[in-house]
C-alpha cells in the first residue's frame, strides 16, 4: 500500500506548516478532558484507555507508554511542526460518561486522532460516537472481522494469537477435555467460537462453557463448575480484574493440579496481581512480553526505564500496544510505508500493517514462572 493507499482512509492532517523556531515550549503531554484548551500549535490525540474500574489495572502502563511514543514524536518534529498532546479519557466499561465525552471534544474540535486501548464493547461505544469523522487506531487483541472506515485496528486476532496456542498445547499436553470462561461480549463469544470450531477438528471436547458480566464473576461458582466437569484445560477470557480473581480462586482450589490454564489477555499487572503462588500451570499467548529476548525490546526497555525510572509502570503486551498504536498513527499521518507496501513505524513488535485484514506480528506463548512470563515457544513469525 503505497502513498495512495494510505490516502484512501482520507484523513489528512489540518493546519500549516510551522518552521521550528515557532513551536510551543515543552509542556505537559496528558490532560484530562476538563483541562483541553485550543490551540493551533497542537495536534491533539485523544487517549483513550481504562483509568477505573475492572480493566483499571492496565491503566498506568498505557499511559506510560504512550506517552514516551508522543515524546519521541515531538522531539522528531511533531505534526508537521505541531506540538502532539494527548487528552486522556476514561475508557473503562463501567464509564457512564464515555459517550457524552467523546460527543463533546469532537463536537469542540478539541481532538483530531483517537488511539484506544480498551475491551472491544467500549470499542463498540467509541465507535457509534465516530460515524467516520476521525482516524482511530485501536491497539490491543480483538476478535477480528470488519470495521468501519477509518478504525484501524493493529492487535492480534484469535487465528493468530489463540489457535496456535490451542494447537500446541492439545499436542504437547494431549489435552481432549477443554472448559471455556469469559466475560460476556464479543471478544470472548468470538474467540471461542472459533476456539471450539478448532477443538473439534482435532478430536477434543468442549465440557463447559460460561460467559460472565464483566466486574460481576462468581468465582467461586466457576472453580466448582470446572471441578465437575472433569476439565484438562481452561480457555480463560477474562479480563481485568475479573482475570485476577478467578485466578487466584482457582490457584486455591488446588485445580491446577488437574487443568492447565491458557489466557490471552493476562498481562505483567495481571501476573504479579495474581501472585506467585496461583499461577501453576499458567500460560498465555501475545505479540509482546515485557521480557521478550529480541534487540527491538531491548532498546525499547532502555528508552523506557530511562524515561520513567525504576519505580514506572510494568512493561506488558497491553500497555506496549499504546506506544505501537501513537507510533502507528505518526507513520499514517507522515504517509510513511515500506516496500512492502505496509505502514513504515516504530513497532517494537515488529508489526507489518497493510490493512486490518493484512497484517502480521511474531506471536509468542509464554508460560508463568514466579512472577515473570518465560517464553517458551515462537507461535507465528512476522511475516
């Protein structure tokens, strides 16, 4: 996809060129919505990532990273000599007020990108505020399919994320009795149907499946279910703090002992929230680890630790996605792309994005290990 590719989203950017000796000083790249101000010297990103509730727990490292990525593109010259910003916006599913939010700072013009980090039912919400109007690049895994114009989408996807995990383990572990948990929307619903499709191709069986409201998971309830039903493996698509809890009931449980569990979405926060002694027998499949062996995450880490020092927050798969997707959207914006047709950006994954159809990224399955994930297995290649 060449310069006119890139065209065809039709976004462009507004305003004029600045020579350099015209920009703002450095000031504060985050705001919360009561704080926007307009400005032309601006180009202003909205953020949109869960401060609070279940999914709160990513919050932080989502900043964090997408605040270094909007770091690096100013020094580099910003939009077009325009000093980026970001206005951070809650984008929890328990936020009543998203919707209003968002009507009012593109009603304002006071936001010209969104980037999001957030569950695939925000999404939705996000989405019906849109109706095209802005360019969004949405970061983390989803369940796939289509999206409207002008939503890109730079995550990983069940068929190549979830189903060579489910593929490797059922071999390595001649695993035949599968139980599938997830929060209620369609995230979970999709990626297990998929899952359950390939399950019965390969001869193994589905003895349980439970969807759960996110925020109200009885736990409890599960743990016995599992017990039941005789289960060598959970499919575990929980998220959040949802992830957590279950988690660590199942870890009392002693269930460990007869299921291996397999999550795509638990990250660093979720590991150390869950705590050591609950992850026996803990794996997870991703596009990032923050204890990935490769020279891109090398000097990521060095760029990252540098910046926010010893105490920021934990490096992990969904927080990374938010430097990947500011990153994403300056390539878009600079019409930058490979030879390959891909957009040209900084991807510490080494993300090539054509469209949201055409896309790839290593994936790699990790197994817990005290309180870091262990890389145990290449998944899928760059392509």
């Amino acid at each position: 996809m060449g310069h006119q590719g890139l065209a065809r989203t039709g976004f462009e950017v507004s305003g004029r060129e600045r020579p350099a000796s015209s920009r703002r000083a450095p000031g504060p790249l985050a705001r919360r919505i009561d704080d926007v101000e307009l400005d032309v010297d601006e180009y202003r990103v909205g953020m949109l990532i869960p401060m609070s509730g279940t999914a709160g727990i990513w919050g932080p490292s989502c900043l964090a990273c997408a605040t270094l990525a909007t770091e690096e593109w100013n020094a580099a010259g910003g939009v077009r000599g325009r000093r980026v910003n970001l206005t951070v916006i809650d984008a929890s599913d328990e936020s009543d007020a998203l919707e209003a939010q968002i009507e009012q700072l593109i009603g304002d013009g006071a936001v010209e990108s969104l980037v999001g980090m957030h569950t695939s039912s925000v999404r939705e919400r996000v989405i019906g505020q849109l109706d095209g109007t802005l360019p969004f690049v949405y970061t983390p895994l989803y369940e796939g399919g289509a999206m409207p114009a002008g939503v890109m989408a730079i995550g990983e996807t069940p068929r190549h994320q979830l189903l060579p995990a489910i593929d490797w383990l059922t071999r390595r572990y001649a695993l035949r009795r599968w139980y599938m948990v997830g929060n209620d929307y369609c995230w979970p619903r999709r990626s297990h149907a998929l899952a359950a499709t390939a399950l019965a191709k390969a001869g193994c069986e589905v003895v349980g499946s439970r969807y759960v409201p996110i925020g109200s998971c009885d736990v409890e309830q599960l743990v016995d279910d599992i017990r039941r039903s005789r289960a060598q493996a959970v499919l575990m698509s929980l998220v959040g703090q949802d992830a957590v809890d279950f988690s660590r009931a199942f870890g009392e449980s002693g269930l460990a002992r007869q299921a291996i569990r397999l999550s795509c979405a638990i990250e660093e926060n979720g590991l150390l929230a869950i705590g050591p002694e609950h992850t026996e027998g803990l794996f997870v499949a991703s596009g990032y680890f923050g204890s990935l062996d490769t020279d891109g995450n090398g000097a990521f880490r060095e760029r990252y630790w540098s910046r926010f020092g010893e105490r920021a927050p934990v490096l992990n798969a969904l927080g990374q996605s938010t430097y990947e997707g500011v990153a994403f959207l300056r390539g878009l914006l600079d019409h930058r792309q490979r030879d390959n047709g891909s957009v040209a950006f900084e991807s510490v994954r080494a993300t090539r994005w054509r469209s949201n159809a055409d896309k790839a990224m290593p994936i790699y399955l990790a197994q817990a290990d005290g309180m870091r994930f262990r890389v145990i297995q290449t998944l899928e290649g760059s392509g």
